[in-house]
C-alpha cells in the first residue's frame, strides 16, 4: 500500500470516527446524563488537566474538544496501521460479517483501555463499573467501531475487493 494512501485513509477514518463519536457522545452526554454540551466536553477535558477545566469556559469546552480529537486519531491511526500490516485482519475486514466481528472487539477494547489504563493513569482513580461504564463498553461499537472499521476498510478499497485477498 502506498504510504499516500494509508495518510489519506488514516485522515478520512480519523474525521469520521471523531465526528460520529462527537454528535453521539455529546447527545449521550446531554440527553442520558443531563449534562450541558459545554460541561460535558469540559467534562472530558478534566481527566488530563484536573476540574479547573470547569472554570475556563470556552478554553475548557475547547480543550475537551481537542483531546477528543486526539484521541479518535490515536484509535483510528492504530486501526489503519494494523490493516496495513496484518494479511489476516486485512481478509477479516474485507467480508461484511468480518468487518462487524471486528468492530464488535475494537470498540470494548478501546473503552476497557480508556477506562481501565488511561483515565486512571490521568485521574489517580480506579474506573467505577455501573452503569454508565457499561454503557461505553457497548456504545463503543455502533457509535465508534463500526463507522471507524467501515470507513477504513472503504478508504484502503478493502470492502470485498480483491486488494483484500
């Protein structure tokens, strides 16, 4: 593969990834939990840089912002970097019911580093498993993994093609 074209599939799956995410997590946030747009993504800005991130309005909100796009991009970079070195997940991605499979691992593996390396190694706390963790660990598959491998596997022309086999 061409390392162009692997830029340009990492870019578009990183952009799709964070954009679905970012209208999913922001309605979870608003509707399930009722919080504000703006508290939630200050929310997320107070795991690394601590609660005075509550405080700083719009730079919190921004901060919040940025680290979510920071973090698609690690996810969506290690995704295409995997594909593009494996044969195996290359075949796997390439069949519909593959592509599902993989996403239905890829989003609970993200969310069990997140909660259980991550975010403690940020905060210093142990990750709490009720019910709002569950809900990540499902909700990372429709509102992450499947729009990150679908897009994937379309931006490296893996979706049932022959460059797959």
């Amino acid at each position: 593969m061409k390392k162009r074209s692997i830029a340009a599939a990492i870019v578009a799956t990183w952009l799709v990834t964070a954009a679905w995410d970012f209208v999913c997590a922001s309605l979870l946030g608003i509707l399930a939990y009722g919080s504000t747009f703006n508290r939630f993504w200050q929310g997320v800005a107070s795991v690394p840089f601590g609660p005075r991130m509550f405080e700083m309005g719009a730079r919190g909100l921004a901060a919040g912002l940025a680290l979510h796009f920071f973090v698609a991009f690690v996810w969506s970079a290690a995704f295409i970097l995997a594909l593009t070195r494996s044969f195996a997940l290359r075949r796997t991605v390439a069949r519909l019911g593959g592509a599902l499979a993989v996403a239905a691992v890829y989003g609970p593996v993200i969310w069990l580093v997140m909660s259980l390396l991550v975010i403690p190694a940020a905060t210093g706390r142990a990750p709490a498993f009720g019910f709002r963790w569950w809900v990540q660990i499902v909700a990372h598959v429709p509102f992450v993994t499947i729009p990150l491998v679908f897009t994937a596997r379309r931006s490296l022309g893996l979706a049932d093609g022959p460059s797959a086999r």
